[in-house]
C-alpha cells in the first residue's frame, strides 16, 4: 500500500487527535511515552485538544476549560516537536448535554457577544501557537450554526495577526463542508467524518457506503483550491456502533467488537489514500499509555486490533 502525496507542497497529516485523561497530565513523563507510542506507530502529527466550556447552548458566555491548562499545553507541545512530530492546535467547546453543533444564542447581539467572547479565547491559543511553532491552528470543530454567522469572517482576520502558522476549520461532516462560507480566507479545507454505516453488519455494503462518501467528498474539494484533510476520523469498539459513529455511549451494558472498529477504520483508511486527500487525523488516543485494550469499547484505538491496522498504514510494516 502507498500512501498519498499531498498536491500542496508535500505536506502531509497522517496521526490521532490527542486527549489528557484525569490521571495522566501532558506534562507527564507518562505522556511523552504516550506520544512516542504515536511516533513508533508511524505518525507525523498529533491533534493537542484543549476545551472550552459552555454550559447550554443559548448563553453567550463561554470560557476555557480546566481540563488543560496553558502549562500542559506548551509541554505537550514541546515533547512533540522533540518526537519529530507536527502539531494540530485544536481548541473545542464542550457545551453541557448538549455539544459545539446546537451553539446558537439567537440574535445578532447575542451573537456579538458570544464571538466576543470566544475570539478572545482562540486568541489565546493563537498567541501560544505562534510562539511554539505550531503548525497548524484550528479556529473551531463541528460549529455548526457559529460558523456561518459573519463574525467568523473577522475571527480570521485577526488571528491572522496573530499567529503566521496554517490556519484551518474541522466542519461537521459532509453538509459542514458544504454550509461553511469562509473556505476562500483559510489555508486548509478540513472536517469530521462520522456518517452512518447502516444497520446491519455487511462488510461489503459498508464498504460501499464509505466509498460512495469519499467519492462524495472529492467532487466538492476537487472545485476549491485548496489543501484538504480529516481532521477526525473514528469508530468506538462497541458492538454495533457502525450504526452511530459518532456516539460513544459508555455504558455498563456495552460489549467490546474490537474487530469491528479495525475493520470500519481500515476500509476508512484504505478509501482515503487518494492524491487529493492530504492527511487523516484518528479519533482517539489518551495521555495514558495504558488506555484501551481489547475490553474497552470507546474510541481510542489504543493497545487494540485498530492499533494495528493502523500502524500498518502508516509505517508500511504489516505482519499478516
């Protein structure tokens, strides 16, 4: 197998979307075994998330999460680089029983007030990104309704001013990719990926149905100029979670498919190594090296069958 060759300068994403765990800080020594897991797997880049917080949907104000704090961040930050890896900055809001696609406080004022509000926060990290070297900084994922309002216009224009790195946007899947307005100021198209894969297992209709999406998904980016990646891309190993990609139910009743998830993740991977796609981003890997195992049935793909798999894309090593 062969990877694809990015079309924009050789630049090419290919790793996980990178969570701290409670236990387990990013300025751990535990963490930077975590990473160079990563790196030993055959990844160049790794997605730091850090999180806002809101607690509805409606309110204005939002503020930064104590989930990760600046300190941990520039650690982590700088483990990577010294591991050899690229770094996705990606800041995104946690809004209580709720999530970063139902964010619509209303009116224009209200609007005004929130983009006040969370401009000052993506500034934040604009300003730390610039300083670390990051080399990419997301401006938000999956905001369904705050991203096409026009104040994403002027959150553009001033983290501009801020940060010199790539600066890019994770839309929510297909119809996100679609709906987003501003693609023209950004250097990168990107988006999370989670449809539907039917009710039923039937490997070769799944099959179908992700190639059919990535076929979809070509004849938009193909008419933009633009570089374009995943920036997420998962299943849980939950048995039967192919019917709800994007949920994670946590569950006491929850039985592991470790199978599955690796085979969902290995159709992905093989349908996305096209010449226009630059980079794939895998939902998820902890801080804890430990995390994961073939009981578990969350999205990591850690100490897992995906592990594997993926690993084979990657470094082109698969032991059959």
């Amino acid at each position: 197998m062969t990877a694809s060759c990015s079309h924009f300068g050789g630049v090419y994403y290919q790793g996980v979307n990178y969570l701290q765990t409670p236990t387990v800080s990013l300025n751990s020594f535990t963490s930077m075994q975590s990473l160079g897991k990563i790196k030993d797997n055959g990844a160049n880049t790794v997605a730091l998330i850090v999180f806002l917080q809101q607690d509805d949907p409606t309110t204005t104000r939002i503020m930064p999460s104590s989930a990760v704090t600046d300190d941990q961040l520039k650690h982590a930050i700088a483990d990577a680089h010294d591991l050899g890896l690229k770094v996705v900055l990606k800041p995104q809001v946690l809004v209580t029983n709720s999530w970063a696609g139902e964010i619509n406080p209303g009116t224009h004022e209200a609007w005004h007030k929130w983009y006040g509000n969370y401009q000052r926060l993506i500034l934040h990290y604009a300003e730390i990104a610039q300083h670390y070297n990051v080399e990419v900084l997301m401006l938000g994922t999956e905001l369904r309704h705050a991203a096409i309002q026009p104040q994403f216009r002027q959150l553009i224009i001033e983290v501009r001013k801020k940060y010199h790195g790539e600066i890019s946007y994770a839309a929510h899947g297909v119809a996100g990719l679609k709906r987003f307005p501003y693609w023209d100021m950004l250097d990168s198209i990107s988006l999370t990926l989670y449809p539907p894969l039917g009710q039923d297992w039937d490997a070769a209709r799944i099959s179908q149905l992700i190639m059919d999406k990535v076929n979809e998904i070509e004849s938009i980016v193909s008419t933009m100029d633009k570089r374009f990646w995943i920036a997420e891309i998962g299943i849980s190993s939950e048995r039967g979670s192919y019917r709800h990609p994007w949920l994670e139910t946590n569950s006491q009743q929850d039985q592991p498919d470790a199978e599955m998830q690796a085979k969902v993740l290995e159709l992905w991977l093989k349908n996305l190594q096209q010449p226009w796609v630059d980079g794939v981003l895998i939902w998820n890997w902890f801080s804890d090296v430990s995390m994961g195992g073939m009981t578990d049935t969350g999205f990591t793909i850690q100490n897992k069958i995906a592990e594997k798999v993926v690993s084979c894309y990657w470094t082109k090593k698969c032991n059959d």
